[in-house]
C-alpha cells in the first residue's frame, strides 16, 4: 500500500489491486458504509484508489482505520462489519490497534508462539486483560479453552494469580459417570484431556507435575467445586454449555479475591437432556452487569484445518433449512 497526501485534509490511499479494495470495503460496501457512519468525512472509493477529505483529526484517523484493516487483510483475513466496528472504538478511544495481531499471547514450551489470528481471538484476548469475568462462546476451532490457558499461564508466570484452576462439566452425550470404569480419577480424566491438552503443550511435562504437586494447577470436573472460595486464582470452566442453571450460579459464586474467570462454551452443542444450560441462561442475567463480558465468537475465528469451517457452515445452514421446516 502507498499512501499519498495531498494537503492536510486529503489523503489518498493506493490499494494494490481491486481484490484488495473489495476485501477492504465489504461485500456491498458494508465496511465502507459502517465507517461513513462514525467519521464526518467525505470519502471516494473508485477502483483502487481511496480518497478521504475532512478535517485533519477525523483523517488521520480515519486513515488508521483503514491502516488497520489493510494489516488484517495482509494475514489473509478479510475484515467483517465487527472488525471495522472494533478498530474504530479503538481508535476513538485513542488505543494504538496496528500490528495487534503479531502480539504473542504466550509461548509453547517447544518454542512456538501463541497469538490471537483473528479479530475475534483478539477482542478476547483483550476482554481477559480488562474484566474479571469473561464468557467466550463460539463453535470449535476458535481458540476458545487454547487461548483461555495461555492467559492463565501468562498470569501464573507473572504472578497476577498463585493458582491456575481448569474445570469441565462431567457430562458429555448423555455419558455419566457411574457407567465409566476405575476410580474417581480414573473417571473424569477422559472429560479432562482437552484441558491437558493445552496446558502440556504450554508448559513442559516435569513443571506441570510440578506445579500440580504445589497446587499452582488444578485440573479438576466442575462438582469438586463446591464450598470452596477460589482466591487469587485464573479459573477456566470449559464446555460450561453442558452446565445447568444451578451448577453455573455454584460455579460464579466460587470467585474470590483476586481472581479471574473464563468460561468457554458452544451453546450449540448442549448434551444436557433435561435441564436448561447454564451458559444460556447466563447471558440474559449477567450481560448488563460492569466487570464482565460476553465475546461472540464463529466460524470466521476458526483456526483448525481449512475445512472446519466449511463444516461448521455446512451444519448451520441445515439446522436453519430444518427450524424452517418445523416452522412451517
């Protein structure tokens, strides 16, 4: 991108082809239209050129915006409506948003660096930095749990929190434990691993033992959970969809000084058979409530093989062909 400035309020923006402006603007112009929306400024998309007239303030940040979104496109994602709507509450807020996406949340153990790659991942990732209580939820593949447990590590490494604490609900396609062979550990282990998963690959083997000996890491199911007030502590409960009403009030209420709670979830994926999921119920009773905040998630922050999203889109387009037909 080569960017040209005429005199103080004009500018011009050189897009590189007509593939880049069409990413940039929307389809139907959707980005361009939310933008005029926010900025007193006259602009002119023709072809690949972007002129912007206005006072030198609104231009230059206006200019910013579109810097931003030029950065997203660059690492192959094109800008939704909530993207443009996310830079710009950063910008007016005077927050420096460029070059985000490169931020390393955390660090595999083996040397890989872990960072939001999606817009989505990154108003997450932020939302766990700004509030005490934060709900993601969204389908598989968006990063949810993973970039859950690089928060908490990072936490743990800086000593915002003594104790990380993962749990799952123990209910899984209508399994229950008592059907399950072994003890008690030997039980909720398989509804654990995901948990494992992530924080093995974070943390070399011999510290995680370690750190689970000193009680830094708990990995545990949501019933051992009750009576106990969690203090300085990073709480994940993952798959909280599959929580009932009554478990998930138990499980917010366990909050104690200095600490953190993130809870993941798919409230498309509820194996409950009787009682109405936690997760939806806590949306419409604690979403006006300072301090926590609900991040949507979908198929645009999926980070698995190219084709999860195609099925995950492939799945939604027939749950709605079918709630039509019932409707019908």
């Amino acid at each position: 991108m080569n960017i040209k400035e005429t005199n103080k309020t004009v500018a011009e923006i050189i897009l590189k082809n007509n593939e880049e402006a069409t990413a940039l603007l929307g389809q139907f112009n959707c980005n361009l239209k939310e933008i005029t929306k926010e900025f007193p400024t006259k602009i002119i998309a023709r072809g690949d050129v972007i002129r912007i007239e206005g006072a030198p303030d609104d231009v230059e940040r206006l200019r910013s915006v579109f810097d931003n979104l030029l950065d997203i496109i660059e690492t192959n994602h094109v800008p939704a409506v909530t993207d443009v709507r996310y830079m710009i509450e950063k910008i007016k807020d005077g927050k420096t948003v460029r070059g985000v996406l490169s931020d390393v949340v955390q660090v595999t153990h083996w040397g890989e660096e872990i960072r939001a790659k999606t817009i989505g991942q990154l108003r997450y990732v932020n939302a766990i930095e700004e509030n005490d209580v934060v709900f993601a939820i969204g389908p598989a593949g968006t990063g949810k749990t993973y970039l859950a447990v690089a928060k908490a590590i990072d936490y743990l490494k800086q000593e915002k929190v003594k104790r990380i604490v993962l749990i799952r609900p123990a209910v899984e396609a209508g399994e229950e434990l008592g059907f399950l062979p072994g003890d008690i550990q030997e039980k909720v282990n398989p509804y654990l691993r995901p948990l494992y998963d992530a924080i093995y690959d974070m943390l070399p083997g011999r510290e995680v033992e370690w750190l689970k000996k000193d009680n830094r890491i708990e990995i545990a199911p949501l019933a051992f959970m009750r009576g106990r007030t969690l203090n300085n502590s990073f709480i994940i409960l993952d798959e909280a969809q599959n929580t009932t009403q009554a478990q998930m009030k138990m499980f917010l209420t366990r909050l104690g000084l200095h600490s953190h709670a993130v809870i993941t979830g798919d409230i498309t994926q509820i194996d409950l058979e009787h009682d109405r999921s936690g997760l939806v119920t806590a949306q419409a009773i604690l979403k006006e409530i300072d301090g926590i905040e609900f991040i949507y998630l979908d198929k645009t922050d999926v980070v698995r093989h190219s084709l999860v999203k195609k099925i995950i889109s492939a799945y939604a387009t027939a749950e709605e062909k079918t709630r039509r037909e019932q409707a019908e």
